[in-house]
C-alpha cells in the first residue's frame, strides 16, 4: 500500500518514503512546522532544504540529505474572493481539501488533475495537469504566490512579475511556496461517459477528433496487439455536442460512437480493480470537481503499487508519436498496468512541459518493478525523440541533462533564475545540481 508522507516518526523504524514507496528519504532532519515563521526559521538556519507536499512524484525530485520540510502542516487557509473570481490557499493543501468550498461559492477551477490527493504546491511546481485541448495545467491557475526564500525571507509574486513565469513550474528550486492564489471561472456541472472497445486503428485514423471530443478527455490503453482502448469523456453540462464528440441526450449518449460501445456500468481505468473508487460515470450529472478526476478523494488513487511516467509531444506530432510507441508496443505491455492519452493547451511557464506548444501527454501506470521498468524508459525516450519528447519533472525518466536543455527555450533563464534567487543553493539537491550544474 502506499506510504503517507510528511512524518519523521515513522513506526518501526521505516524510513519515510514517498507516496508509492519506491523512494526512501535521505533527509537527516523532517520537519513538519505548523506557521510560516516556523519554517521561516527552518529555512534560515538550514544548509540544504527540499520542500514535501503529497509524495506523488516518483523520482528523487523532493529528495535531500538535509532538512526535509512537509508543507501539510501550515496553515489550511481557503480565502475565496468571489469578486475577483480567486481562491488564496495554503501550499499544502490537497486539492480535495478546497474544491468544495470553491463550488459552494459558486465557482470552479478551470481543470483538475487524475487525483484529488495531491498538494497545490506539488502539482504547479512540476506541470501537473488533467485534461482538455483548451484547458492549461493546474499552473496556469496561479495568479500569485507566496514563498519562503533562500535567507528564511518571504516574497510574493504576481502574474506579470518578471519572476513569475519562471518560479511557478520552479521544481521547488525557487523557495518553499506557502500560499497560492488560483483563478476560478463559474462552476459548472460535468457529466462522465466511459466508451469502451475503440478500435486502435479508428483511433489513429481520428486522433484528434477523439482527444477533442469533450471538455476532457482520457484515452486509456494497454498497448497490446491489436487491443482496443477505453475512452473516458466529461462534458459540461447543457453542451450537446464537442467537435467529433457523441451527440448528447439530456441524460444519454449514443450506444456506438467510432465503433466503440457505451460502457454498461461504472468501470476503473485499471483492468480489474474495483470502479467504486473511481469518481460517478455513466452520464449522472455532478459538480466539476467531483467529476473532473478519475478518483474520489476517500478512497486510494489509481492502484497504489505503482510506478509512474509520462511523456509530452506537441499535438501536431500525437499521431505520429502514438505510431512511434506502437511499434515498442511489445516491450511496453508486460510492464504496463495501464497507459493513458491526454491532452494540455499551450502555457508560458519555463519549465512547464506544456511551454510554447499544445500538447498531448502519454502517460504510464506501470508495475512496481523499478528494475523492469528502467529499461523500458530508455526505449520510450528513444522512440519519441524526434518529436522532442519531454519527461514529467516528478515522474520515472532517463533523459539526460545535455538532451533536457534542448527541449526548453528557456533553460537557462531559470538556471540564472535560481542562481539569483538562490545563491548558495540551499533548495539544490542531487536532481537539481544534475539538470542545473553550476
């Protein structure tokens, strides 16, 4: 089962691991302060520091040998500013932990990621997105931020700043963020429909046409021989029709659509586990943020014993990309949980995998085999390197720093960034000085 971050006691004397376990800190001090001051002080008297919000990254990104700060224990702060169409929130929040409130209020954030569980601060550090060809990742939601700086002092950045663009997507290499303001939009209503059965050659044929069919749109496949995938479409409420979508009833779809069939029942991404954690399918319309991720916030995400990877080509190259994974097809399977297909709308942010270009993500569930699954990364990366592939910042990859530099226009505006924000690199840790050597 997956281990909870954020605790420096852990029982039995286990090492504190992050959310899938596959990651032991090496932190020689854990922290969990409960004010900004308090971390303030941490900062200030602290040599080396990485900030931990959920533990959803799969790699050694929140990693240190210093002073390792969980960020769940600030302040809960949910500030709604219904006039100005925001919401001010601590850093360590979980999503699940505001959108209610936010709904209430009669507003809504514009998209929200697979799962509930993560931290604001996590999911905006490393590009963390959900899905929809118009919908920008949750980083695009900030309008400002609050951080603690290198020297223990606290700085706000607003859009517009010349900062800001940099130190959003900032892999916690800036400051440890501790509140955050999002745009909101009206909230609205969603309803999910599940087809399953879609042929993989209907879609090629119509991969732009299925990735746009909806407000957000998840295809999930396993990659094997001539398999079929499961598409998952949320539409807002009161649209009929998306592009190339179904033409929606009231309260129905169509049974065919693109030779898929209309799923009879719930279903879970995950073949074989149970759907009742997956959020309410089948066409029952419910707020935005009930509807938006595949999982209900009370029950554990995805599988649990996992690993995690993903990959993000600009939208023009998805077709060609998906040929590309497609004829590797055989050693991704018998690693593979499950595979998913999403798409982000272009952004500004430095190091956002989505900068400069539209985007469709293709993302992997895979075994809990760090071993098996190495190896197979490397094949991706290759695979996928004319379309100038670029890795999730806190998910599985191989890539190396010199090829990283390629992809990212302004690589070295943040390393300069950083330099300035951070000279004696006290946010570094071995990921960072790899990527970013000095």
């Amino acid at each position: 089962m997956p281990r909870t971050p954020g605790r420096s006691d852990v029982p039995g004397g286990q090492p504190l691991t992050n959310w899938a376990g596959n990651i032991a800190f090496r932190a020689a001090r854990v922290h969990r302060p409960a004010t900004v001051d308090d971390l303030r002080e941490i900062v200030a008297s602290s040599h080396r520091v990485r900030a931990l919000g959920s533990g959803h990254s799969f790699n050694t990104l929140a990693d240190t040998t210093g002073d390792l700060v969980s960020v769940a224990g600030l302040p809960a702060t949910v500030e709604v500013d219904a006039d100005a169409r925001t919401v001010t929130v601590g850093a360590g929040l979980r999503f699940a932990a505001f959108t209610g409130a936010v709904h209430a209020a009669g507003l809504a954030l514009h998209n929200l990621g697979s799962l509930p569980h993560i931290s604001v601060a996590g999911a905006c550090a490393t590009g963390t997105h959900g899905s929809g060809v118009g919908n920008g990742s949750l980083a695009t939601a900030v309008r400002a931020m609050d951080l603690v700086t290198a020297d223990g002092g606290l700085r706000h950045l607003r859009r517009g700043d010349d900062d800001f663009a940099g130190a959003v997507v900032a892999l916690g290499a800036t400051g440890v963020v501790t509140r955050t303001t999002l745009d909101l939009v009206p909230s609205y209503d969603v309803r999910q429909w599940v087809y399953d059965g879609l042929p993989y050659a209907r879609l090629r044929e119509r991969f732009e046409d299925v990735l746009s069919a909806a407000y957000s749109v998840s295809v999930f496949t396993r990659w094997q021989p001539d398999e079929q995938a499961q598409v998952w479409l949320k539409q807002r409420a009161g649209d009929t029709a998306a592009g190339s979508g179904p033409r929606y009833g009231e309260d129905r779809a169509p049974g065919r659509w693109l030779g898929a069939t209309l799923a009879d029942g719930p279903r879970h991404p995950v073949p074989g586990m149970d759907p009742v954690t997956c959020t309410p399918q089948s066409g029952a319309p419910g707020p935005w943020h009930e509807r938006l991720p595949h999982f209900r916030p009370e029950f554990t995400p995805s599988n649990g014993d996992e690993l995690q990877s993903e990959y993000f080509v600009a939208r023009e190259d998805g077709p060609a990309a998906f040929d590309a994974l497609a004829r590797i097809s055989d050693r991704i399977a018998p690693v593979l949980q499950v595979g998913e297909i999403r798409t982000i709308a272009a952004d500004d942010l430095w190091l956002s995998p989505a900068y400069g270009r539209d985007t469709v993500a293709f993302h992997f569930t895979w075994i809990p085999d760090t071993g098996a699954v190495t190896p197979v990364l490397g094949a991706i990366e290759e695979a996928l390197a004319p379309f100038g592939v670029r890795p999730h910042w806190g998910k599985l990859f191989t890539t190396g720093p010199e090829r990283m530099r390629e992809l990212y226009e302004r690589y070295a505006d943040f390393e300069r960034l950083t330099a300035r924000l951070d000279p004696a690199g006290v946010f570094r840790n071995e990921l960072i000085a790899r990527y970013f050597p000095r």
